[in-house]
C-alpha cells in the first residue's frame, strides 16, 4: 500500500514548487523537510524584531516562472533601483538603467569606468542580451564570463566583476557565459525585490495547502520508498529535492556540483536609513575592492518592514556580504574589524556604534556553474525524480523550473 502518489524530499523552492503542481494535478502528495520549517536555502529569522533573511538575497520578478507560480502581489515586494552604487573616494555614483531611471545618467555621465568606445558597446550588449527569447542565450558555445566581457574594459573590471562575484559567490569570472548572461539579462529586464514580510514569505506561499511534515530527515530512498529515521514510507514516484549534497547521497550516481559559499553580517546602524546610500534602497559595490565585502545594502531602505519596531525612521538595517564562509572545505571569511573598516568606506560614515545583530556562514549558496553546464539535467536517475537548482539554472527561477520539469515527468511516468 502506497501512503502517497508521490512523496518529495525536501520542501525548498524545487520540491514546493513539484508538490504544488502534482497536488494541482489530482495527485496525493506527502512532502518530508528535515528542517523546522519549509524554504530551504530561502528562510528568514526574527531577531529583536528585526528580520533577517539567510544570506542577503532578493526575487527578480522577471524571472518567468516566479511570475507563473507565485502571487507577487500578495508577496508585496519591494523594489531596488535597478542599477549598483560605486564607491570613488569620498564619491558615489550610481550607475542605473537609464531608461527606468533617468535621473541616475547624470551621475553616471561624470563616472562610468571605461573609454566611450567600451560603454556603447556594453549598451549594444545590454541591448542585445534584453531582446527577444531569453532562449537565445543558450545557443553558440559556452565559455567563462570574463572571457566574454574582456571587450568592455575597465567597465568589465570595476563595474562588471564586482556586481557578479556578489550574485555567483565567486570572483573568478570562470562561470559560463550562458548562466552569467541569463542573470544579466533578468537584471537588465526586472527590478530585484524583497518581500515585505522576508524572502520566507516565498516559501510559505508555496507551502500553503500542501502536506509538508517538517523535522522528518530522509536518510534512504528508492523508486517507491522513502526511509525516515521513523520507518519507511511508499508511494508511487519519490522525487529527491534536497540540496545537492544530500541528493548525491540519497541518489546513487547523481553528479553533484561544487557549492560556492558566503557570509552575510546583520548590522543595525545607530543613524536612518536615509544618511546613507542617500536614503536609496541599492546594492552598493566597490570597483576598487579595498576590501572583503561583494556588496553592502541598506535593506530597510527598500523594505522598512525589515525594522519591526526598532527604531523606525532613527535607525536602519544593513546587509553585507563577502564571499566564503570559513567553515571546513569552504575558503575563509574576514574578521568583524575588517569588515567594519571596508563598510565605512563604503557607506563614508563611522560604523563604530553599528550593532552586529548576525553573522551568518553559508558553506552552500549555489552551485557553482562552470562553461558548459546544461540547464536541463535528465528528471530521472535509477528511476528516483530529481528537483533542485542543481538540475536546472543556480538560481530561484532554476529551482522553480527544476520542480515543475519534475512534476511533469513524475504525472508522465504515473499515467
Ligand atoms: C545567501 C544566498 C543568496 C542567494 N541569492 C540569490 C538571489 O539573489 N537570486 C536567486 O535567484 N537565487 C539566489 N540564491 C539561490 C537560491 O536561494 C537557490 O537556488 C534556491 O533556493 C535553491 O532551492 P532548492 O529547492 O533547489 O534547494 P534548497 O533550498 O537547498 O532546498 C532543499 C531542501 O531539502 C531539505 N533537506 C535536505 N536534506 C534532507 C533530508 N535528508 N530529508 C528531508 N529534507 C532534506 C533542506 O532542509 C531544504 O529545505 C541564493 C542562495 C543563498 C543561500
């Protein structure tokens, strides 16, 4: 006797996403998550009131299969400006897409590293990579990033390789080209956003209705069997969507990818958020790396909601983040004192009297993704369904379409 059509391990976005679909399809669905609650590598904490997200991340709304399967109204995001601030010396510039933000081309105009040849062509680029199917982009051969944007100079350098070591947790500019353009695409074509509530919000929209059973760890599987550290269950597909090193042990054979890793500091600044970045919600990076940091960013700038009660309107909440988590088999991370100092060049201000409200090691962000990596990995290995970034593009939309490749294929196989 079967307990379920199917039962999905692990409740992230990819085995949400599976779960919601197969439900939607008339499916019986039991979804088994080893952690207390769902998301996986999207959760957020309340700490004093403050919310803090797991690692500073944000929603592209044009990533498409957020806008197939979330309710984004419901999820009330919160815009960044689409573009990045430099830090020059004691200046910022912020470097916008002109079209949606006319007012940054002034700042940009006094600073764009480059000679003008470079930056009409990264503007032909930017162009190019925005139009038409995104597909496009999957087509030609595949090499590293930075190979591909050599051509735009110092623009590649300072500007470029800054944005996209935060976004790929890697600064080797050694990704391939297809998976780095895809981001730049969805960057150039969306507005990246937080939830009001937190990124958990993601997940717990795609949890409602669903049979999640929290703090079941899954230690064995098979095409019809799940082993808990409670008994066994059945059913008729299993699907695997754990994060890829736990797949790679439940599923013999499964190729799993290098993690990348980072470490993102919580701090509540004793000033408002509008003394710094201009009081602009914006990923603020530094083309001349005087330090560890990939990004810093005033989160309550975009989301005030981030603050709960403390102190709204006098003080602000900061994410921060340099690569590494110094945790076994991950590179190492900077000390606080090194941090502080980088972020008060960043931010121009004295962070003394900043608070550190988290320090947060994530020894698995995303995969890493090296030149030539499909984006469609085969649904099915042994016989066992697999979901995750892993199988698709590293990313929230890849996890998204990870699950819903494997739903399809598990409604396939039950029929
Ligand atoms: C700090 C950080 C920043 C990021 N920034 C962005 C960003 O800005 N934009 C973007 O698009 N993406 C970003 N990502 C990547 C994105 O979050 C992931 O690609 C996506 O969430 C992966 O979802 P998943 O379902 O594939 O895997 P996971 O989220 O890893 O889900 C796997 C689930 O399986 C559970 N599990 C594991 N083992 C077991 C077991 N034995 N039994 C039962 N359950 C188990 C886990 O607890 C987890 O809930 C970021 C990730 C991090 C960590």
């Amino acid at each position: 006797m079967s307990e379920a059509d199917v039962i999905v391990v692990g409740a992230g976005l990819a085995g949400l996403a599976a779960a919601r679909l197969l439900t939607a399809a008339g499916r019986s669905v039991i979804v088994l998550e080893s952690a207390e609650a769902v998301g996986g590598r999207v959760r957020s904490e309340v700490i004093d009131g403050l919310t803090l997200d797991r690692g500073f991340q944000l929603l592209n709304p044009a990533y498409p299969e957020a806008r197939r399967v979330l309710d984004l109204d419901a999820l009330q995001l919160r815009p960044f400006i689409p573009g990045v601030l430099l830090t020059q010396g004691d200046e910022r510039h912020l470097i916008a897409d002109p079209r949606r933000r006319p007012s940054a081309l002034f700042s940009a105009a006094r600073f764009t590293p480059g000679t003008r040849v470079e930056q009409m062509r990264f503007a032909a680029y930017a162009a190019h990579l925005a139009s038409g199917d995104g597909r496009r982009i999957d087509r030609g051969p595949d090499s590293a990033i930075g190979d591909r944007l050599a051509i735009f100079g110092a623009l590649s350098d300072q500007v470029l390789a800054p944005f996209l070591a935060g976004v790929l947790f890697d600064d080797s500019m050694t990704t391939s080209r297809r998976f780095a353009e895809f981001l730049l695409r969805s960057f150039i074509l969306g507005t990246p956003a937080l939830p009001a509530m937190g990124m958990q919000a993601i997940p717990d929209q795609l949890a409602t209705g669903l049979d999640v059973r929290t703090r079941t760890s899954v230690v064995d599987v098979s095409p019809t069997s799940v082993t808990t550290l409670d008994g066994q269950l059945r059913a008729r597909a299993v699907v695997v969507a754990t994060d890829p090193a736990t797949a790679g042990r439940l599923v013999p054979g499964l190729a799993v990818p290098t993690m990348r890793s980072g470490t993102t500091w919580w701090h509540l600044a004793d000033m408002p958020g509008a003394a710094l970045t201009g009081g602009l919600p914006v990923l603020v990076v530094d083309p001349a790396r005087r330090g560890p940091l990939v990004n810093t960013v005033v989160v309550s700038n975009a989301a005030a909601s981030y603050l709960g009660g403390a102190g709204r309107g006098e003080r602000a909440l900061v994410a921060s983040t340099a690569l590494g988590a110094g945790r076994p088999g991950t590179p190492a991370t900077p000390d606080e004192a090194t941090v502080r100092r980088h972020l008060g060049v960043l931010h121009g201000v004295n962070v003394d009297h900043w608070e550190t409200v988290a320090v947060q090691r994530i020894s698995a962000t995303v995969p890493a993704v090296p030149p030539g990596t499909s984006f469609r990995q085969t649904p099915r290995i042994g016989g066992i369904f697999v979901a995750g970034d892993h199988r698709d593009t590293a990313s929230i939309q890849g996890a998204l379409v990870s699950g819903r490749r494997i739903a399809h294929a598990a409604l396939k196989a039950l029929a």
